[in-house]
C-alpha cells in the first residue's frame, strides 16, 4: 500500500502543493526508495541526510534551496 500511495498521482501533486506552500522549497524525491530505505540503503540515507541539511542550512541562513 505504502508503495502504491507513493506512485499515486494525487499523492504526488498533493506533495507539490506541500511544498509550494513556502517561498523557499524543493520537492525531491528518491525513486524506487520506499520508507525503509533510510535504514536499508547508504545511498538513499545519504540523500535524505543532504536534503535535510539543506534545509537547516537555509533556515539557519536565509539562503534559498538550490534546485
């Protein structure tokens, strides 16, 4: 079910609206990483870590998400 929401087209567009809601915002996602992946795969846990920086980076900052 988990992946099925993921792929869903509503869920996708709901997600960029989320994200569309701040001036200063990037939607990125991590094809074929299911929520697990964070723990199962270094690579996939390496870019939620980079992602999340980024965005204490910026807040700490005020300097935008690069794209």
């Amino acid at each position: 079910m988990q992946d099925r929401n993921r792929n869903d087209s509503k869920h996708q567009a709901s997600q960029i609206e989320l994200a569309n809601l701040s001036t200063n915002s990037v939607h990125k996602t991590i094809d074929s990483a299911p929520h697990e992946a964070l723990i199962i795969s270094p690579d996939a846990a390496a870019n939620t870590i980079q992602a999340v920086q980024d965005v204490v980076t910026a807040a700490r900052t005020g300097a935008p998400l690069s794209r």
